[in-house]
C-alpha cells in the first residue's frame, strides 16, 4: 500500500465518500452550502455557517480544518458547538478529494485549498474585516500551522488552535502504522510542523491534548508547544481524550471560549 493512502485514506467506496451530512440535519438553519474554486482548478465543497444567537455574534470568523477521515458533514456537531459558544462564524472547508471536492489530496493540494479557505474569508462580503481565527485537528492541525506561518504578517489572523496534530508524517508513522516504519523516510507527504511552528510569532496559540490519543502520540503536542516561539501560548490537557473524541472531554469547549475571550476578540 502507497504511504499516501495511509496518510489520506482512499478505501471508503467512491460513492459512500459523496455522502456528506447537511448543517440543516443538525439543526442548523443560518448557513451556506458553497463550492470554492480553487488556483489550480480544483473545486472545494465548503459550509459557511453564521452565529444562531445575533445578539452575541462576535466579529470573528473560525477557518475550521477538519482530519484525515471522514468530510466537514461528520465535524458539523463541532462547529455547531463553536458558533453556539463563542458566536463566531465558522467557515468548513473541505480538502480536494474528500466528500464533494474534486481533486487527488497531498501536501500541495491542501496546501492550497488552505489558501484558498483563507483567501475567501478576506474577499467575502460579510467576512472581510472579520478576526480570523484557525482551529486544526490532526492533520488540520498541519494544514492551519502552514498557512498561518505563510500569512501572518497580513495581521488578520487573531489565533490559532491546535488539537492532537503530529510533529511531522515521518515521525508520525513508526507509531501509527508501526509496519510502515522502515519506509517512513522515503514519504513524500512530510507536513514537516516541528520546523514550521517556530516561524510563527505574531498569533496567539491554543493547545489542546488529549492525553490518551492512541494515533498521535501525547508527546507531539508537547514537544510542539516547547518549540512554540508565539506569544502567548496556552497548554490545556483532556486527560481522557483519545484521537477522535477529544473534542467530548468536558472543558473542551470552555477553553475555546477563554481563549476567544482573552486573546482573540
């Protein structure tokens, strides 16, 4: 099997990977369902929701990064939570290759859908001139350390949050595919955070880890915080949270909000 196809898995059916949740089946009545052309030809399906409560809507927009498996229909309850809590506007983009987008995924193409998520934001009637702010699990953890290193000195990025994402795919793998170790240094797909994050200096970050994620080792997120050069950096640990439910571990969505409140709006 092609180390790309345990990085960006490509055994869900063709037609099961079209089948993507609605923001309306959650509840959800104040949103968009948008394609996104990308540079390079490519369209990404995305979902703009707006803040349900229009008193407390802050002049924040969260540019929400999604992990390796599934599509933004599965992360709906989450964002769902975001604009509940912090009355931000949350745009899902969905990477090429997942769900409704076209395209192949690899570090280049989501190195551009990235781009293009944020560049929308600046360019879009009601979002341009909004805070951005950009939350990453996992591999969407990569995705936001990128391109907020690539943007930071536009000064519209107010922060970023970080949930269990690796230090890079080659020292991720001998722990997550422990067959695949030996060829871990001949992966192309290097998503090489660990010398990435240290560039970024001008936007608040939040950690979030949970501490029994049996995918990305706990000490990822650590040794990522110590090599944090941004100002201030906050540390928070779900100590029950695995991989895929961390974002379930009581305070998870409180820690959102007090970072929101202290460091962002």
């Amino acid at each position: 099997m092609p180390l790309s196809e345990l990085i960006y898995p490509r055994n869900i059916p063709m037609g099961a990977r079209t089948e993507v949740p609605r923001p309306s089946e959650f509840g959800l009545s104040d949103f968009e369902d948008l394609t996104i052309p990308t540079p390079d030809g490519e369209s990404l399906s995305a979902f703009l929701i707006r803040p349900s409560n229009k008193q407390f809507a802050r002049n924040i927009t969260i540019l929400m990064f999604h992990g390796n498996a599934g599509n933004i229909g599965h992360r709906i309850p989450i964002a769902r939570a975001l604009e509940g809590n912090s009355g931000c506007n949350v745009l899902m983009l969905q990477y090429r290759g997942y769900g409704l987008s076209t395209g192949t995924p690899d570090e280049k193409g989501l190195t551009i859908d990235a781009q293009t998520g944020l560049d929308y934001i600046r360019q879009r009637a009601g979002l341009r001139g909004t805070k951005i702010l950009v939350y990453g699990q996992s591999l969407g953890g990569a995705v936001s350390i990128g391109l907020v290193a690539r943007n930071q000195a536009q000064g519209d990025i107010a922060g970023m949050i970080l949930e269990n994402t690796f230090l890079s795919i080659r020292k991720l793998i001998p722990s997550a595919f422990p067959p695949a170790k030996y060829l871990a240094p001949l992966c192309h797909q290097i998503w090489s955070s660990e010398d990435v994050l240290p560039l970024i200096t001008k936007a608040p970050i939040l950690f979030l880890s949970g501490l029994k994620d049996e995918i990305v080792p706990p000490t990822h997120m650590k040794q990522l915080y110590d090599l944090c050069r941004a100002e201030p950096k906050i540390w928070k640990e779900l100590p029950n949270g695995s991989h895929n439910d961390t974002v379930a571990e009581p305070s998870y969505f409180q820690y959102i909000e007090e970072f929101i409140r202290n460091y962002v709006e």
